[in-house]
C-alpha cells in the first residue's frame, strides 16, 4: 500500500513539475485560434504551462483572463511561475545577473553624479550571494531619491532585461528571458504563420525560442553607451546624425534613436563568421549564480584564454564527468562535446563548451554554425615578448578603434513630466542630453583595475544642469566630485574592434594622445592640450595629462578601483622608445627581448653622427 501510494506521489509530482517541458503536444482551445504559430520549440509543446489561461473553454476573454502576461510570460513578474518552474538553475542565475540587477551600472552612476552611499541597489530588492558566497542585501532602486536614481529609471533601464522595451526602432526587446531568447524584429511586430497575431506590436518576431541567441539579440541593447554591438560589426553612429552619406539617403543602417550607422573596419572575429555567444559563455551573459558590482568581475574570458601569453598556453582539462557542464551546454550545438575531450579553460578555470584542444591546436567552435575557427596561439613570438609590454591588454594595441564621446551635457527638469520605466508611470523630471564631441581614434591609455594598461574612454564625462519644478537652475553645468574634488573621469574599456594587425610602434609611442594628453601641441619639453570646453576651461575633455616643462600633471580620474593615469615616469619611458625606433622599428629585433639601458642611449647620442651608424 505505501509503494504504491509513493509511486503515485512521485508520477503525480513529476507530471506537475515537467508539465511545461512535454515533448507531447497537449491538445488546447489556444490552436483552434492560433493557427498557423509556430512552436516554441520541441520541449514547449504546451501552451498553457508557459502562458497560462483556461485552455477548456471557446470563449476569448475568458481563456485570456487567467493568462501569463499575455504577450509575454517570460517577463520577471511572471518567470518564477512560467520559466522557472521548469528551469530553476538558469532563473537562479539570472536573478542575481549584471544584465537583470544592474547594481553596476546604478553604483558607477552614482559614483558619477552624487557620490555612492555604501548601498547596493537593483531593478528589484532581494538577497543574493557575492562571489564568496555570502548573502548580500540588493536594495530596490524606486527607493534611489536622487538624480542618480531618477536617471536609471528614466534612461538606463530600458536597454536591460528588467523592462521591456517596445518604442526603439531596431533597438526594441521584450523583458525578462524572451529578450534574448525570442528576438524583436526592427520594428517590434509579430512577422510569422499565425494570421490572428500578423503586424501585432509588441511582439517577437515568430514564436521560435532560440536557445542560442544570434547577434542582432546583442545588438538590440547594447547599440548604445560603449556600442560595442556596432563596432564589432563595423559600424558606428558618429557625429553624423542623419547628414546623407549615399545616394542622398541616411545610412547604411538606421538605427535607434534616429541614427544613422556608417562602415568601419569590424572586428576579426565577426570578419571570420563568429557570434557573440562564441566568445561569451553562458556565465557572462546569464551570470553563474553570485552577484558582482560591476560587468568586469562577472567577465569570464579574457584573449588569453584562446590565444595564450607570452609566456603561458591556453590552459586545458578533460571532460571526465557524464554530468559535465561542457556537456550540457553543448547539446545544441552543430558539434557536442564528447567525454575524454579537452577543453580551454576561461579566465576563471572554468571549462568552455566550445572551444578545445586537438591535434596540437585550438579550436573554437561557432556554437550556432558549427564552423571551425583554428586559433593561433601567440606564446614565445618575439613580437608579444617586448621587455616592458608585460603589463599591456592585448586589446591595447589590437584594438582598431575606440568609441568616445566627450562632452555629455545632462539636463534634468523638474517642471516637466517624465516616464519612470521602473515605476511604470510619469513622474516630475525629464532628462536631455547633448554631446560636445565623438571620435574612434586614437584612443587614450592607463593602468585598469587589473593593474594593466589598457584603453580607457569617458565615463561618464556628464555635465550636469538641473531645474526646479518652477523652471529655475539650480545648476548649472555641474561638473560631480569624484575621489574628493570636482574631475571629469574616464573608464577602462574594450571597445570589440579587434585587428590582426597592432597599432605600429612609432604611432604608440610617437603621439602623445595614446599616453593620455589628447589633441595637443608641443612645445619644447610642454605638451599642452587643445580640445577645451567652454564650461570646462583649463581641463581639456580628450585627456587627462598635460606637461609642463617636462613636469606631468593628472586633471582627470580612472574609474575602477586601482586605476589611474600613467605616471611622469612611465610617460617618459615610453616616449624614449622613440630614440630606439629611429634604427630599430621592427617589433622582432632581438634588442626588446632585453631592458632598455639608458645610459646606452646618452652614450649612442653623444657620438659624432658619423659613427652613428
């Protein structure tokens, strides 16, 4: 009698839990209406465990009533009932993501703006676990009184899968875990084989879920702030605005906010066929579980991981276990892994799931194509072995360009209306923005939060204004504090604009604008910059370095912790590699292998130039 009830309450439980994921079509009213829709997928059989409603009667109100959304029960109001009851390891994940919480975008706004208070706060409150895993407070961010607040709400939060956004054209996404997994077309409306829902808006293309998202899921957010959805594809919004570049016509692509993209080089990776998601793994996008406070610490891969350092491989471990990650995560690949494979690992020791080691190479697998990309491993080439590069990001001298906006002019507006995204309804405050000045190249350098010297770009470079409910500044192009006084600030970043090819060695350490003192013009042992604001006299927007008689001054911050400019030593140290490259300017030459002695250098300066050679 009790084996048999058991087995009864197991069965039963089991089909409560597993309903939504039946690979048996569960016979509705939905189809009698929907004809024609496609299926989620084979696993999504069945329309009411994801969507909800009363599938037993004929009646449309009355069937909807019940419903998940409806459009959407994928979104985070819904997901704990409709994804998450059939996918609690990937929910758990995501509720403490960067992409959901945003916790670091929100603190480096207020380190920007106000000042941060020692608080962490999110799309919505709850506890989480910081990467020692121990529990962590997320504080609501309605609850952020602020500017800080009130411009997260009112700007920031759309492009994140907290809220849908349905108004941007090509830059539309629904919220929750449809916005990667069940990508908007450019203007936002249903385009596939169910008649009822055809030009609908807001909604998904088709009713496909993909499980492997494609770039354009990417791209619909991240256009916008570092861009680097565009310049890994080779495109870039500029200072152009609509300003006709073809046949009397904006484009080649319009994009949101009315702008228009023109061609740059893309990145090699997109060159070669590769999508975001190959590079990315699952734990970048969706997060592994534990909260971070900024997008650089839930990071797991790094160049070096596939290409090695110059002194190290990629390093490698065997899939030993049936239950293996690398396993799971492959089974929608053209490819599956298989036990007894090697894999690369991430930065973080993790194994990928499509990038291995045989035959004495690596290779990485398109996740979605299933194309082989052979990837060369730099380790012990004397071109990345230079004596004085072991601090440089690959992606300092690879990187073809870098996006930065100078100048941001932010007004806030008490006496008018604004929507609140987060609060769903207006509220007293509209921002505007306006920009000085854009550029891709070339990019500034300094020390990041690893300690390593990489590109930095503004961020945020925000002059405020504000004006009360009765129309009265209050401000007036407001520059924030920031580490204790009044400083513009720029950000460490890699931009995805990746070339085979390195910036060439006479540029790098031939123009001042790569040490960090913008456009300029020298003088002697003065180096002063020249892209000045009016409401920032004597701290130009490009740079953050001026010398003065061989004296080198800081005006500007790093963000990040550990981050700053370089120094007057390390400047002159890379401005005195000029003298080398005069004779010596391949990077291969045996001499970069060792320390450059200086006193070498006064000795070869002071002979007769006769003997010079």
């Amino acid at each position: 009698m009790k084996v048999g009830l058991i087995f009864f309450i197991c069965v039963f439980g089991s089909a409560l839990l597993f309903g939504g994921c039946a690979e048996t079509p569960v016979r509705s009213t939905c189809e009698s209406c929907h004809q024609g829709l496609e299926r989620a997928s084979d696993t999504h059989a069945d329309c009411v465990s994801c969507h909800g409603g009363d599938p037993g009667t004929e009646n449309k109100d009355r069937s909807h009533k019940t419903m998940y959304g409806p459009k959407n029960p994928a979104s985070p109001e819904h997901w704990e009932q409709t994804c998450g009851m059939c996918h609690a390891y990937h929910l758990g994940r995501v509720k403490s993501n960067l992409m959901y919480t945003n916790t670091g975008m929100i603190k480096n706004t207020q380190a920007t703006w106000e000042g941060e208070d020692g608080r962490l706060y999110a799309t919505s409150a709850g506890e989480v676990h910081d990467a020692a895993g121990e529990p962590l407070q997320l504080r609501d961010v309605r609850a952020l009184n602020n500017l800080s607040g009130e411009l997260y709400r009112k700007f920031c939060s759309l492009c994140h899968i907290g809220q849908e956004s349905n108004q941007s054209w090509a830059g539309s996404h629904a919220s929750g875990c449809a916005a990667c997994h069940f990508p908007y077309n450019d203007n936002g409306t249903y385009q596939g084989g169910d008649a009822t829902m055809n030009g609908k808006w807001p909604h998904s293309a088709d009713h496909k879920l993909r499980a492997l998202p494609d770039n354009m899921a990417c791209f619909r957010c991240h256009n916008r702030s570092g861009r680097i959805a565009l310049s890994y594809q080779g495109l870039n919004d500029g200072n152009n605005s609509l300003v006709p570049t073809k046949g009397g016509e904006p484009g080649p692509m319009m994009i949101s906010g009315a702008r228009n993209a023109t061609s740059i080089a893309p990145d090699i990776h997109f060159s070669k066929g590769m999508d975001c998601i190959d590079c990315h793994t699952s734990r970048d996008v969706m997060g592994d579980g534990y909260a971070y406070e900024n997008m650089y610490l839930q990071t797991e891969v790094s160049c070096q991981d596939c290409h090695g350092s110059a002194t190290k491989r990629p390093m490698t471990a065997t899939i030993e276990r049936e239950n293996d990650e690398a396993l799971r995560e492959s089974n929608n690949y053209q490819r599956q892994m298989q036990q007894g494979e090697q894999m690369v690992l991430t930065a973080k020791g993790r194994k990928y799931s499509n990038v291995f080691y045989e035959n004495g190479k690596i290779w990485l697998q398109g996740k979605r194509s299933g194309k082989l990309h052979e990837s060369k491993v730099i380790t012990g080439t004397p071109e990345h072995s230079i004596v004085g590069h072991e601090r440089m990001e690959c992606y300092s001298c690879h990187s073809r360009t870098v996006v930065q906006c100078y100048g941001c002019h932010t007004e806030y507006d008490q006496s008018k209306q604004g929507m609140d995204f987060v609060k769903g309804r207006e509220t007293p405050g509209r921002f505007s923005e306006t920009e000085d000045y854009r550029m891709l190249y070339p990019f500034p350098l300094a020390l990041n939060q690893r300690g390593m010297i990489s590109p930095v770009t503004p961020g945020c470079q925000t002059f405020v204004t504000v004006k009360d409910r009765n129309g009265r500044k209050v401000r007036d192009e407001y520059i924030a504090n920031f580490k204790g006084r009044q400083q513009l600030r720029f950000a460490p970043f890699y931009s995805h604009n990746t070339g085979t090819r390195a910036i060439g060695c006479r540029e790098c350490h031939g123009n001042p604008a790569f040490l960090g003192f913008g456009q300029h013009s020298l003088e002697g042992s003065s180096i002063e910059a020249t892209l000045i604001c009016e409401k920032s006299e004597g701290k130009p927007l490009d740079g953050y370095l001026t010398m003065d008689y061989g004296r080198v001054r800081a005006y500007s911050a790093i963000t990040r912790e550990n981050s700053r400019p370089l120094n007057g030593g390390e400047v002159k140290k890379a401005l005195a590699v000029n003298l080398c490259l005069a004779c010596h300017e391949d990077p291969k030459d045996p001499i970069y292998q060792k320390e450059l002695d200086y006193r070498a250098l006064d000795t070869c300066l002071g002979r007769p130039l006769s003997a010079a050679h």
